[in-house]
C-alpha cells in the first residue's frame, strides 16, 4: 500500500473531522442521530421495500418473506437501488486490491484515503479542468465492461473512478450527502471491497425521521438512481466501518439534455473521448512522479548519438551511385532515406556493435545486395542499399525484419538485459516534464503504464538482438514497431502486411504478441514528445491506442474488425468511379463499397447503397446479400421485425435468383442468435436447419455453434434439453463420413467447441457430455478449431471447474496430465480448485508432486496474489494424516519448507536496510555498468511478503522432521516482525514445536513458546503445561516460571492443570 506524504495527517476541511483533528473540533457529524425519534429502516432487495427495523429483527428477515400483511407503519417502497451480489469473486477482489494498492493514496477529509482519476471541479463556480485527467485505469477496462453486461447500466460511460480507503482507526466515514447534479449523471456505481457495511440513506424532507440502511456486503456492487439518488442524501456512518473498506465508486455525465451539455459541448465530449482511454494514472501518481523528477534533477538524456554531416553523406551517396539526389530523408541518426533515380536507403553500422566481416555475412545471408563502402564515418561502416529490389513493400520489410533477426541472433552473442529500465524512464520521464507541452500529462500518464508493463518482462521473455532500424541493442520486437509508425495513415495495413511478412519466415511468440501494444504506444509518446508541435495524426493514434489497449494484438490476430473511417478515401473513391462506371462495373463497385459498410458495422449508411443500387436496377450478389442479413440485428429493433427483415430479404434473393450458400444460413443463425430472448428463436433454427439441408447445404461447426447459443441463450443452470448430446451424435457421424476429418468452412467454425463446452459445463453441468466434447476435440486435428488462445483457456478452465466438482481421480488426474502445461496452463484461480480437489479425494501419492508442478507452471515466484497457493497448497500437506506418514513422507515434506525459505530467505527491515546499504557501497566501487544495471533491477524486484500462517506452516513440516534450527529461525522471525506480518502463528505449529524443544531437552526454548501461546490466549495453553510439567528435567526456577504463567492465565482451562 503506497500512501503520499501527507496521507498520514488530516485533510479534513470546515465542519468535517477524523479522530486525527475532532478533538479540536466541537462537532460529531460522524454520527447520524439515532435517537429514539428517528425511525430506522432496513432495505430488503427481494421486495424492494424499506422495513422498520424493529419488525425485521423480530422476524430475523423481511417479514414479507413470512407472508406478514404491511402497513406504511410497517414499510414503503424505494425505488433507485439496484443490488449486484457477489460483483467479483474472491480472487477478483485480490487481484483488484493488488492494482488499488499499488498506487498512490492521498488524504481526504473524514478521515478517509483517496485516489482520483477525473476532472478538477470547482462545484461552487462551476468551473473544469481537463489538463490532468489522463483517463481511466487499466485494471479498469474489465470492471466497465463487466458492469455494461447489466441491462440498467448496459449503456454507462465512465468520465471518473474515484476508490477511497475507509479505516477504523481514523475514524473514517462520509456525511450524507447528493452527489453534484450539475455535471454528474443519474447513476452512481460503487463496487465494495474488503468489508461489509451498511450505506445510509437520509431522506431531503427535513419533517421526515426515517433513516434507511442498506445492507452492503464485501464484493457487492451497488447502483444508486432515481428516488434514491436525487431524493435522498447517502453516507457511511462511523460506526458501519468496522474493518478496512474500500469503495470503488464510477460517475458518468449528465445527459445531452441536461445544462451542463447544452453550455459545455466541446467540452462534453472531450470528457468523454478522455474516459475511454484506459492508460489513466491518478492524480496522486502524477503529483509523485512530477515531485521524484525534479528531485533527482536530471537535466538531460545521455543518449548515443552520431553527428553527421549530411552533405558528407550526400556526397559519397553521389560519388558511388552516380545519381543525382531528389529529396533526402533522416529515418533516424543511423538511416537515411534518398530519392534519386531509384529510391536508396544509405544505413550506418557502428564498429562497436558489429565487425565488418559480420556484416558481410548477415547481408549475404539476409540476401541484400548492399555496398558497403571502404570510407567510415564516426567508426561506423557505411551501406548503401537500392530501395527499389527488396524493401519497397511493406510484406518485403517484414521478410526482411525476420531474416535480419534470424541471422544476426546466430552470428552476434548479445547477453540479455532489459534496455528499459528505471534509469531510461526516469530520463524519459525528465524530457516530458521539461518541455511540458501541452499534451504532457496525456504522455506522461502512457510513460508510465508502459513501464508499469515494461518493467514486468522476465529474463528472456523477449528476444534481444541488433536492430535494423536503429543499430541498437535491444528488444527485436522494436523493429516491427519503428515500421508500423513509418507511416500513420496505413497504420493499419502496416501492421498486417509487415507482420504477415514477418511471420511467414519467424513466427511472433504470444509474448511479443501481448507486448506489441505497449510497445507502440511508448514508440508514440518518444516520437510526440521529440517534436516541437503535436503531430495531430500521431496523437489520434495514440488516443486509440489508449482507448484499445490490445488494438495491435488484436488486429493481428483477427479478433477484432477494423473500423470505417467515414468520408475517408474508400468513399472518396466510391464517389468518383461511380460517375465514370460501367454498368458492369458498378455492379461490382456498389457490391464492394456495401459490403464493406456492412463489415464495418455502418449498417445505416449500408442500408442507404442498397436503396441506390434498388433505383438503379443494380444487381445485389450474395456476398452483399449475406453481410446484410448478418447485419439484421442493427438495422431492426425488435424480434419479429428482425425475421421478418430477414424473410424479405431472402424473398428477394429468391426472386433474383440467387442461390444462397453456407454463409447465407450461418448470418442467418447469428441475427437469431443475437435474439437471446425470442420464443420463436429454437423452432426457426430447427426449422431453417431442415431447409438449409433442402439446399443440399450441410452445416458446419460455426452453424452448429451459432446453434448452441440459441437453445441457451443465457447462463441458467439445469437446462434439460438434449440438443447437446444430439449436436455431437450427430457431427461424430459426419466427421467418420468426412474421412475423420472436418474442414474449416466457415470463419465462425472457431467458435463451435468453446460454446459446446461452456453450455455443456456451465448450463448442463454434464461431465460425461464435457469429457465426450474434449475427446471428440482432441481427435485427430480438431483442436485448430479453436484458434484463439483466451477462449481455449476458458474451454479448459470451464471444463476442469465441472469434473473437479463432480469426477472422480481415476478420471480427472490422467486428463489434467495430457494437457497441463504443454497445452493448457491454468490460471491461479484452477490451481486452488486443483489443490481442493487432490485434498478432497486425499490423493497422497500426487501431493509432492503437484510441488513440482507448481514450479513448472510458474507458481512459486515472489508475486503476492501467489503467496496463496503456497499458504494452500503447504495446508494440503499438514492436513494429510500426519500421524500415519511415513518417515520418507515427512522428509520430503520437510524438503519443501527449505525449497521455500531458500526461494524466499527471511530478512528483516533492518537486514533489508543493511543490505540496501551495503549494496550502494558496492555499487559505487563497480565500474561495470551491466553490473550496476543488474543491482538496480534486483533491487525494484517485489519483496515476498510472509504471513503468520505461511511461517505457522512451515514450522510445523520443520518440527516434524526434528529440523529445531530452522523451526525456531523462524519462530523468532515471527517476533521481530510480528507488527508488520497478517496473522499469529497457529496453536498447532506452537505446539509441534514445543514438543520439539521437549524432547531435545531446550527448557528454556520450551518456556519461552509457553509464554507465547499464553499471550495469545490460546485454548492450547493447559496442554502446553500440562506437557512441559510432565517433563523431569526442570529445575526449582523453571517451575516458579511455569506457575507464573499459570497464574496469569485469564484462561480457565489453565488453571485446572496441577503443576508440580
């Protein structure tokens, strides 16, 4: 948890205190007024009806669950509360905690910890700033997605995030209040996190004395609307925060009908724009990196740069071409573009990072007729390469990109470090906030997140070599980017044909893949913030970017459509051709333009060629007629109106002619699919099945998919329908009369077997049906059908999450074995269900290996969210019968506990001090700068953070195994950092060590736990005496100390023992 400096003192203004300030203040508005005049209510969702509260507790719930007639004496309705249950699950909650509290917490009033990513407001002049409102949170991105899933806010938009941090010790709470409803919309979200609580809500009407509470438990959402937002006041009294409480709260704008648009358009919409960025950092984040830069005082970036002198190059580019230069170009300090009269690129290669004999041999290899030329310039060799052979297309630099890396990693031995490290972003960092141009904010919040995401890249997770592009030593990923920037206005098909390229010889890792994104974006801030102006098109870019954080991947890989770019230059051309056109070519020019507004979802200007073409008696083909009906579900609102629209249409193409085909039924399938809750929706696709085979069309794996969906249009459990079980008869017959193999016919084929297997985990619950579907994927090579690695990840996870529930081992350990790691690697989320399911069936004979597998998975590393498999998987082994284990058994479990210690060695913050100080020392008398970079790394790595129940763990393996050395290590361990560890260590790893400290003869070692488990006021402690006065070897002084802690004993238990 990251707190400011002045986190720790009061902010509170005017009337509002905290136990830091109220004892200067002569106020108690921390306390509703609960007096015997006021009536309070509770809020019971089922009914959506505000009960007194004395008659709720005297039924133990709302009486109208017990049928008992109200009265308004009783209860009354309130409307504008809308109650999610359990919002996110537990290690949703973790996860988002781990974001939260990694950054910057400042104080507010009340007591209360806060962290803001939104406008500046002055509500009094009703005054807005923008500047640093850099947008919203990454680990956001999912939360708003998440929460438009819900019909009430499925159209929300965020413009702020606002978490604050409630704590019992400061007094935290919120005096009833109405969020501003001059610029703040009607609903107010708020997610709770870490406690439950109870939100007030006092009604406007000064007369009234109700006072509502509203049940909130940890990891609920909550929607305030209506009534209950305009209406009444809402607030978090003091005596409701009972542990820490953390409220994620999401405001949106007023509506287009509202003052605040009417007078603020332009501004309106650059909120918006903003808040769909998800590359946000909080105010606190920003005021911290602005104040750490101006302490450390960088003034400039230590950069290698190589000063040329471009009429040199210019006249050895003459002296050698023989060519007259046109224009001339500088790429970058290396790389120089020339037109003459053929298009040449002159590159320079530095002696120091490669020898002239490699360079030959790499351009041989690379096939690239360049000369190299007998003159150096600044110790760097000289090559000039005709443009025109093999780098004019964008497919041709992507072949030349991966040659280049191919043979440059063979041929130059190049040792792995992270080029981008805290010393590069601190300069970075330092550049931006110099020149602080006006854009400075939105570049230093993308630093920032970059790095966030940079810093976390593992040692050879990408590759390092020599650049083309720059001649620099670093990630090969790097290449791809400078190109895809080369050119903004084909961004785009940059991307595409020079990754098609790249890929047709080296194949992008998943890594490289999940880190394009980032990549491009830091490209994008350096090439902003380089130039004295905005480049207009760079920061578009960047803004989109912002908003799709995974743009590039995506398009990479298919998942996600390009967008139309209205009046751009496929209209423009559209416009022009179709004044000189034939008709033959007009019937192929409206097809395509049609199509294309179709794909691109602008299914009304789509709709508006259609007309056109139908007045002009230009024919429709069925590639248009297919995008069209695919597109029904955004041209018609309802249902019915929607087949109906389809029925039209496929009239027509009756009427013309025109056959339909494969494609023609499965857009028809997806338009009923995308009708979750028609009646009709199961009858027509049978029905349109039968007249598909009419056809003599045969379905596909996407049609049967598009099926699925129809018969389950949502998530409800217990369905009894068999259409599953004949869906798969059925495609196991074809596919042996296929010649046991299906063929991809259609680009919705992919989806067929991650919705068999949702449906028939997550509606029907039927393993033998999930176990049936993952063998008929695993035949033959089914498994390319389904290509995207997020939905093959869920189709295992659904899929393990069923048979851990409801298989048997005999069933479930040989399946997890064929898949795990080298097909599937689960989330943390299936490794705790896995550990569940070995300790439910009591499987001994894997619990040392699941050890080793969680190593190969990667699952014992210093990450804090995986502390907790460590802390479940060391429980599995301690509630494994352990009077019966063997002695082998208990070596290696034993074994494990050090694995661990050694992983992780245990230092204090005084030991962590010294070492941070020792290191300085050394680092100041190493001249090796790859060894300084190294320590710094090291040093920015996470601290694995032990708890008392890891270390109760570990003791009790270690006292089983007779290891008292490492056991009381860590016992004393516990005692010199117990203010800062969660949890006490356990009864049962203290009295595993007493016994111990008994039977080796360590009496003094043996009291000292006695006065400890007394201090804990275990239930424990008669046994603990009772044990150690059964012992021969005390003497007169040991068993005065004994008595003592009899004596002070506040336990019964303890003082029935009859010590000697």
């Amino acid at each position: 948890m990251e707190l400011s400096a002045s986190s720790s003192s009061c902010a509170c203004k005017g009337i509002r205190s905290c136990k830091l300030c109220e004892t200067t203040k002569d106020n108690n508005n921390y306390l509703i007024n609960e007096s015997t005049t006021n009536i309070i209510y509770i809020y019971c969702d089922t009914c959506r009806q505000a009960i007194r509260m004395d008659i709720y507790e005297l039924n133990s719930q709302c009486p109208h669950h017990n049928n008992i007639d109200n009265n308004n004496d009783i209860s009354f309705s309130l409307d504008g509360i809308y109650l999610v249950p359990d919002f996110l699950d537990e290690d949703e909650e973790n996860n988002l905690l781990n974001f939260i509290d990694n950054d910057i917490w400042i104080a507010s009033q009340s007591g209360r910890l806060k962290q803001d990513f939104g406008i500046k407001i002055n509500f009094k002049k009703q005054t807005i700033k923008t500047k640093y409102f850099t947008g919203m949170p990454m680990y956001s991105k999912n939360l708003i997605q998440r929460l438009q899933t819900y019909r009430l806010i499925d159209d929300f938009q965020s413009v702020e995030l606002c978490n604050l941090d409630y704590n019992i010790q400061r007094g935290s709470h919120i005096d009833p209040h109405i969020d501003d409803t001059w610029i703040w919309g009607e609903r107010l979200i708020t997610i709770n996190l870490l406690s439950n609580t109870i939100l007030s809500l006092i009604p406007n009407d000064k007369n009234t004395n109700k006072i509502i509470y509203i049940p909130l438990p940890r990891r609920w959402m909550i929607v305030l609307y209506g009534d209950a937002r305009y209406e009444y006041k809402h607030g978090i009294q003091r005596q409701h925060i009972q542990n820490r409480r953390i409220a994620v709260t999401f405001r949106e704008l007023t509506g287009k009908n509202e003052k605040f648009y009417e007078e603020n358009k332009d501004l309106y919409e650059r909120i918006i724009r903003i808040g769909k960025r998800f590359t946000g950092i909080s105010v606190g984040r920003f005021e911290k990196i602005v104040t750490d830069i101006n302490a450390m005082m960088i003034d400039k970036m230590d950069v290698d740069t190589i000063s040329i002198d471009e009429n040199q190059i210019k006249e050895l580019f003459k002296s050698t071409c023989k060519e007259n230069i046109s224009s001339f170009e500088i790429f970058n300090s290396s790389t120089y573009l020339i037109n003459a009269e053929n298009k040449y690129q002159m590159k320079l290669f530095s002696h120091s990072s490669i020898s002239l004999e490699q360079l030959q041999t790499i351009l041989s290899l690379c096939q690239l007729n360049g000369t190299i030329l007998d003159t150096s310039i600044n110790q760097s060799y000289i090559v000039i390469f005709n443009y025109n052979n093999n780098l004019l297309l964008n497919k041709q630099i992507g072949h030349l990109l991966a040659q280049w890396r191919l043979h440059t990693r063979n041929i130059i031995k190049i040792s792995w470090k992270n080029p981008f490290d805290n010393e590069w972003f601190n300069q970075q960092y330092t550049l931006i906030i110099n020149k602080k141009k006006n854009s400075y904010p939105f570049l230093l919040s993308n630093l920032f997140t970059c790095q966030e995401q940079i810093s976390s890249i593992e040692e050879n997770q990408l590759e390092i070599g020599l650049l083309w592009n720059n001649n620099q030593q670093t990630f090969y990923l790097m290449d791809l980017i400078l190109n895809f920037l080369i050119n903004i206005d084909s961004f785009i098909d940059n991307i595409k044909e020079i990754i098609n390229g790249y890929e047709e010889i080296l194949q992008l890792t998943n890594d490289e893949l999940n880190f394009l994104d980032t990549f491009v974006r830091l490209q994008l801030v350096l090439l902003l913030n380089n130039q004295e102006t905005d480049d207009d098109k760079q920061l578009d870019l960047l803004e989109q970017l912002c908003s799709n954080v995974f743009f590039v991947r995506n398009l990479d890989r298919s998942l996600v459509q390009r967008t139309w770019k209205d009046n751009g230059l496929a209209e423009q051309m559209f416009e022009e051709l179709k004044l000189t056109a034939t008709s033959e070519q007009k019937i192929r020019l409206y097809n395509s333009f049609a199509s294309g507004l179709f794909k691109y979802n602008h299914a009304e200007k789509a709709m508006i060629i259609i007309d056109e073409m139908k007045q002009n008696n230009i024919s429709i083909d069925l590639i248009t007629y297919n995008y069209l009906l695919r597109s029904t579900s955004l041209i018609k609102e309802t249902y019915d109106t929607r087949w109906q629209f389809m029925i039209e249409y496929l009239n027509e193409m009756k009427q013309n002619s025109i056959q339909p085909n494969l494609r023609t039924f499965n857009s028809i399938f997806y338009t009923l699919r995308r009708c979750s809750l028609y009646e009709r929706g199961p009858t027509l696709a049978l029905s349109l099945l039968n007249e598909m085979r009419q056809y003599g069309i045969e379905p596909s794996l996407g049609t049967w998919a598009h099926i699925i969906m129809i018969f389950y249009p949502n998530d409800q459990i217990g369905y009894d329908t068999q259409i599953l079980p004949q869906i798969m008869d059925e495609l196991e017959k074809q596919y042996e009369l296929n010649g046991k193999q299906f063929q991809w016919r259609d680009i919705d084929d992919r989806e067929f077997f991650f919705n068999i297997m949702f449906k028939a985990t997550v509606n029907c619950r039927d393993v033998d049906l999930a176990k049936r579907i993952h063998r008929f994927q695993m035949t033959g090579s089914n498994s390319r059908f389904i290509p995207d690695g997020f939905k093959e990840q869920m189709y295992y996870t659904n899929m393990f999450r069923l048979l851990f529930r409801f298989d048997i081992p005999e069933h479930v350990i040989p399946l997890w074995e064929s898949v795990v790691p080298n097909i599937y690697s689960p989330s943390i989320n299936i490794i705790e269900d896995f550990i569940e399911f070995i300790s439910t069936w009591n499987i001994k004979d894997y619990y040392v290996r699941l050890w080793s597998d969680l190593i190969l998975l990667g699952f014992i590393d210093n990450k804090q969210n995986n502390r907790r498999i460590i802390e479940r998987y060391l429980t599995l082994l301690i509630n494994n019968d352990q009077e019966n284990l063997s002695n082998e058994q208990i070596k290696q479990y034993a074994n494990i506990a050090r694995q661990i210690l050694k992983r992780f060695p245990l230092t204090s913050d005084e030991d962590e001090q010294q070492i941070d100080d020792q290191q300085q020392q050394q680092q100041k008398r190493e001249v090796n700068e790859e060894q300084q970079q190294t320590k710094q790394l090291k040093q920015f790595q996470s601290k694995f953070q032990y708890s008392g129940q890891l270390l109760s763990n570990l003791i009790y393996l270690l006292t089983r195994a007779d290891d008292f050395d490492a056991s009381w290590s860590l016992y004393e361990y516990y005692f010199l950092n117990k203010n800062i560890l969660i949890n006490q260590l356990n009864e049962i790893s203290l009295m595993s060590l007493l016994k111990l400290s008994i039977n080796q003869n360590r009496i003094d070692y043996a009291l000292n736990i006695v006065e400890k488990i007394n201090e804990f006021n275990y239930e424990c402690l008669s046994d603990a005496l009772d044990l150690l006065n059964r012992h021969e070897n005390l003497d007169h002084k040991d068993r005065q100390r004994l008595r003592t802690i009899q004596k002070n004993s506040s336990l019964e238990s303890a003082h029935l023992v009859k010590l000697v």
